[in-house]
C-alpha cells in the first residue's frame, strides 16, 4: 500500500501563491500518475492535476495556466504549485496516488483558503 501525506496548504490572499507537497511512502512502485483533487464546501470533489510516471501532465480547465504539477524522485514527492490565487481555489486539496490496476490512494487533505 502506498500512504500519502499533504502539506502546505494555509491562507493567501486573491492573487497570492502557494506550493503544495505530497510525500508517498509505502509501495510506490505501484504507482502509475498521482494527482491533486478539491472540494469545495458543499461541491463535489473534482481534479485539479494529474502527473504520470513519463511526466505527461493534465489539469482543469480553471487552473490552466496559473497551477503547476511537478513531480521529485519518480513520483516519491508531488508538488502543486498555485499562483495567481482566486477565491474560487478554496476548498480541501486532497493528494491522489493511482495504482497500476486502477486503484486508488488518497491522502487526507490538506486545507486552501483564499481570501479576496
């Protein structure tokens, strides 16, 4: 089993910046893409970056061109780099880690707040 702990998240201001982290430790080898989710207060829970193991990445339309995914040692660390901050980031980032046969890990999030 993989686990995964977030870090970084906190309080910024509308067009402020901030980087997330997410550590895996366990099976990594298991791992095929990891990725970063939210949820807003009341919202379902959507994607927000996706990196694989060949570093193709993918993002929401809403954070194209503004969030970045990049990834350390294969995919051992995962970071989301988050400028130009809106209002309408905050929610509960929540680290995603998916296995070779689909599965899925997940860490427990960690908490954005942007303030306009």
């Amino acid at each position: 089993q993989v686990q995964l702990v977030e870090s970084g998240g906190g309080l910024a201001q509308a067009g402020g910046s901030l980087r997330l982290s997410c550590a895996a430790s366990g099976s990594i080898f298991r791992i095929n893409a990891m990725g970063w989710y939210r949820q807003a207060p009341g919202k379902q829970r959507e994607l927000v970056a996706t990196i694989t193991t060949g570093s193709s990445t993918n993002y929401a339309d809403s954070v194209k061109g503004r969030f970045t995914i990049s990834r350390e040692n294969g995919l051992a660390t995962v970071y989301l780099q988050m400028n130009s901050l809106k209002p309408e980031d905050t929610g509960v980032y929540y680290c995603n880690a998916k296995y070779r046969n689909g599965m899925d890990a997940w860490g427990e999030g960690t908490l954005v707040t942007v303030s306009s």
